[in-house]
C-alpha cells in the first residue's frame, strides 16, 4: 500500500543527540531525525532497542538525559505539559477502562483533553458510526473482542483530534487481517492530517510508513523510506533490511 | 526474595515480644491520707515488685481522678485513714485500687497483681506476729468503663485499623492497578495535571472512609454501648487528619510497587500487621521491650487510637490530645510530600 504526503510541509517532531541514561545503562544513545506533518513515520527496532524510551521522550513523560527536540512545536525540555495537550497516545495494552462503558471511554478522554461538553456526545456517535459499532455503545470493554479494543483505544486516542498520535506497538496480539483492518484507520487518521508516530517490532508493518527509522541499541541505524532501504541493501523486504542491520551490529561488538 | 527471608524472624520477634501480657514496671501512684508503718510498707512492697513502679504521690485527693489522664499512671492506690490503727483495732481498714478501665485488660490485670500483693503482706504480717490480723479491705472502682466492656478498647481500635485498611491499602492498590493495566501511562501522558490525578484516585476512598468512620461510630454507641464522652467534632477532625495520613501512605506504597500484588503485601506486612501489633490496640506499649516502644511510636495508628480514646472514653478536651495531634499532622505532611515527589520521579 502506498500513502501519499500532501507537499509543503514542516516538521512536527524533531530530535537532536536526543539521549536517556540509566545510570551506566545508555538506553537511546545520541538519536537526531525529523518526522514530516501528515507521515506515517515508523519507529523500527527489537525489542530492548530503546524505541519505548524515545517514544516516551517525545511524549513528554520522560526527560532526556541531554540533548533537545521539538514536538508539535514545543520544546521538550521546557514545556512537556504543553505536547502532552497536542498529541494522543495509544499505549501497548491498549489502555482503556475496562469497567467503564464504550461511550463513557470516550467520554474520559474527551472531557481530559477539553472537547467541550456539548460536543462530546455528538463526536461520539460519530465517531461509532464510522468504527461500525454504534450499537455496542454501552457495553462494557472489557465484554469486547481484541480487534475492538484496539479500534476503539486508537480511535480515543486521536478523539481530540492532535496534531500527532504516538502509538506504541499498536498490533501486539491481534491477527494479521486485524492487523490490515487497523492500518487502514491509520491511514484513515492521516488523511485527516494527523502525523502518526508508531513504533513497532513487525518489520511488514513497516512498508505502510512513508519513512522508517531502524534502532539498534539505542541508535538510529537506519532513517530513509522502505523503498530505499531496500534498495540499499538489495533486499526485498523490511525483515531482510532489519537482519543486515542486526548482523552489523553483531559483527561490531 | 529478602522479604521471604527476613520477614519470619522479623514476624517471630514481634510475636515473641509484644505479645507479653504480663506487666512490667506498672507505673501506680499513692493516696496515703494515714502515712504510717503499714501503708509504707504496703507501697514499698508493690514498688519493689517488678511488675509496679511508684510514680507519685498524690497530696490533693480531686487529683486521684486527673492523674490518669496524662496516661503514664495505671493504677492508684487509696489507703483509708488511720490505716495501721484500724488494721489491729477495727477492722476497718480500706485500700482502693481505681484503676484506668479503658484498657480493661491491663486494669483487670493491675487490679489482680496488686491483690495479690497486698494478700502477701497480710500473709507476712500473720507469720510475723502469730496473730490473725484484721482483713484489709481491697475494693476495685474502674474509671472510664466500670463494667469492663473490651468493647471501650475495640471500637477506637477497629476505627483506626478500618480507616487504614480503606484508605491505606484500597488507595495504593487502585493506582498500583492502573500501573499494571497500562491505563496510567495513558492518564500519564494526557494534559491532566499530576495533582489531579493523585486526587482523583484518592477522593473515592476518602469519601468511603468517612462513611465508615460515622458507621463505626453509630454501631459502636448504639450497639455496643461505647460512649463517646468527649466532642465528636473533635473526634472527626482527629479522624479526619488520621484518614489524610494514611491516604499519604497509600500514595507512598503505590509510588513504590509496580503491581496489585505488590501493593496489597506491601499494605499488609508493613501497614497493617505493624499496626496491629505494635498500636496498643492488642498488647499494650508499655509491656514491650524497648525496641519496639521505638517502633511503635512511627506507626500512626498507635497515636490515633490513643487520641481517640481519650476524646471518646475519657471526654477529654483538645488540650491533652494536642502531643498526638501534632505528631499525626508532622506525619501528615511529611509523607504528603514525600509521596508527591515520588509519584512525580517516577515519571522520569
């Protein structure tokens, strides 16, 4: 599948020698890229490769040991609080509250990231509508399937419309025509001009991205579209560029 | 792993230790209107026990109430006048023991050492002078709870081990649960100020907490029949300030486990079971080896039982519950603040 950007354009995340120390541990080593408004901007790596520890970086909920970046506009040194109110976030376990109903979800989210009150319900049903299940409004989620789950948690976590959504291994778990499903939300979302951000350890998912950045060890190895990584490394898909990766990595220790 | 291995001797030692109901240096103060060679002799025969202590005594009989409100004193010992006089004339001779019934254990067992006691000297003083003395006559007047009712030391006990349970560990678990379902991060990451989020988690069960408090209150005067003599709206801010400080303590244990399990253990073993044992609300403070006196006076359940028995069993006034009201609310804040920063770094 392929995506297109609309042209004229500027960053809505940038990173500079962004880095996060544990101690002696390095866990993002130094990482510079940009992400394009409107991308599907993969964040590639295995798991360990320190892409959970930059995502957090990005969203605010963690601060960088040195080095800077912007998102959405605001610094991420000094004003956190000011990203956090201009993106969304979906998180690995999908987050939501299972003990609360489908609509009172959306609702949390909606009313925590100020839609006013009056709208809330009419996005809602909306917002239902297009997922497919208007009907299932007042059940509880824990009562969903998987697939529904994750439809629901993206969909709440670009509820209040942000400029960019950072998705956090978002298709851990779910069967691969779920998988399909799911990105074409994504794509979905994009049109609608949000950025999307999404790290993930399933190198086929990373052909749906316009551009693709590769961890290994806390650095950015690679950063170009799929097509060129592939043709780069005379490989004809994402799993077999991510293994040259891996093995220079292992040949350099 | 620590924990498993540490956690017996530490369960077996306290055990061992606090629960002791035997007494120790009993402090006792004397009202001797007759001051002569039998009351002294009695006085010295207690005080050299180990089991008593003399701490005062007492010139101003309208003392012999007042002197048990400070808390050291457990027993007084009133000698009738004229005492030896009336031992070899009259048979009239009289000891009252009054002692603080609101631990009615302790006063059952203060009021049988010293029986006993006092018996022995008459028993000496028969081999001594081969003669039958007169009976001394031993009456027992229990301040605060004359009837005994364990009752007076369980209602202010399970108040304050409730309010713990509740707001300690049903607070840390709550948020320890959203740390491991994933929501937190969520919450974490969305423009909702830390300080809210904190509130929001903490409101419900402060709220649950007051329920309980006036529920425990209610069944524990109309039921059971525990008075509560002094003001209650003393005894609700003093509940009040004991609910913040174990709320803080919630927070505390949710900034320092990552899951339910570990949040639920944490309440327990080092909440509840010290409170427990170590609050005075089983085994009494005094009777504990001294390291553990020490411990006792970092667990905040010990004050707050203390204070509320002296508002609800004594009808004691703000003044002579100030030393613990003090303490509970430098608790408060502390741990507040502690548990605040906490939950902040975690974020890093």
């Amino acid at each position: 599948m392929f995506h297109a950007i609309k042209p004229g354009i500027m960053n809505v995340i940038e990173a500079r020698d962004l880095t996060k120390r544990f101690g002696h541990f390095t866990a993002v080593d130094a990482i510079t890229f940009n992400v394009k408004k409107g991308e599907i901007f993969g964040f590639l790596g295995a798991n360990g490769a320190g892409k959970t520890t930059a995502m957090r970086m990005l969203c605010g909920l963690s601060k960088p040991t040195s080095g800077a970046g912007q998102v959405a506009g605001f610094d991420i040194n000094k004003n956190p609080e000011r990203i956090k109110e201009n993106i969304g976030y979906m998180s690995q376990k999908f987050a939501l509250y299972e003990d609360l109903k489908v609509w009172e979800n959306l609702r949390l989210f909606g009313g925590i990231y100020g839609i006013p009150e009056k709208e809330i319900g009419n996005r809602i049903d909306e917002l239902l509508t297009t997922l497919g299940f208007k009907s299932e409004k007042n059940m509880m989620v824990k009562s969903l399937p998987l697939g529904w789950k994750q439809k629901l948690a993206f969909s709440a976590a670009i509820f209040h419309e942000p400029k960019i959504v950072f998705l956090d291994e978002p298709t851990g778990g779910v069967d691969p025509a779920a998988r399909r499903q799911f990105w074409e939300l994504i794509y979905d979302a994009s049109d609608r001009g949000i950025t999307v951000f999404v790290t993930t350890h399933y190198m086929d998912e990373a052909e749906y991205c316009n551009r693709v950045s590769i961890m290994v060890d806390g650095r950015i190895d690679a950063l170009d579209s799929p097509a060129n990584l592939k043709e780069k490394y005379h490989v004809q898909t994402m799993d077999e560029v991510f293994f040259q990766l891996a093995r220079k990595a292992k040949a350099k220790v | 792993m620590i924990i498993l291995l540490v956690l017996p001797v530490l369960m077996i030692l306290m055990f061992g230790f606090a629960i002791s109901t035997e007494i120790k240096n009993a402090r006792f103060a004397v009202y001797d209107p007759s001051h002569d060679l039998a009351t002294q002799k009695i006085i010295d025969k207690i005080n050299s026990s180990e089991y008593f202590t003399l701490d005062t005594y007492i010139i101003d009989p309208s003392q012999i109430e007042t002197v048990f409100q400070k808390g050291e004193i457990g027993l007084v010992v009133e000698f009738s006048e004229n005492f030896y006089k009336n031992i070899v004339q009259t048979g009239e001779a009289q000891i009252l023991l009054i002692a603080d019934g609101t631990d009615p254990n302790t006063a059952s067992t203060l009021v049988n050492y010293v029986s006993r006691l006092i018996a022995a000297y008459q028993l000496e003083q028969m081999v001594l002078t081969g003669k039958l003395p007169y009976q001394i006559d031993v009456k027992v007047k229990l301040l605060y709870n004359p009837t005994l009712k364990g009752a007076y030391t369980t209602v202010p006990g399970v108040m304050g081990l409730i309010l713990m349970l509740i707001c300690a560990m049903m607070t840390s678990v709550s948020i320890a649960r959203e740390k491991e379902l994933g929501t937190m991060e969520v919450i974490l990451v969305s423009p909702m100020p830390p300080l809210l989020i904190i509130l929001s988690k903490v409101i419900p069960y402060f709220t649950i907490s007051i329920i309980n408090y006036l529920t425990i209150l209610a069944l524990g005067v109309y039921v059971l029949d525990v008075p509560v003599e002094g003001s209650f709206i003393l005894l609700s801010l003093l509940s009040l300030l004991f609910i913040f400080v174990s709320l803080a303590l919630g927070l505390l244990i949710s900034s320092l486990v990552r899951t339910q399990m570990a949040a639920l253990l944490g309440s327990v073993m080092g909440l509840m079971l010290p409170a427990v044992l170590l609050s005075g609300l089983m085994f009494p403070i005094e009777n504990m080896p001294l390291f553990l006196q020490v411990i006792a006076q970092f667990i905040p359940a010990k004050w707050f039982i203390a204070a509320v028995k002296e508002v609800m069993i004594m009808g004691l006034g703000v003044g002579s519950i100030l030393r613990e009201m003090a303490v509970l609310g430098i608790m408060a804040i502390v741990l507040i603040t502690l548990s605040l920063r906490k939950f902040k770094t975690r974020l890093e």
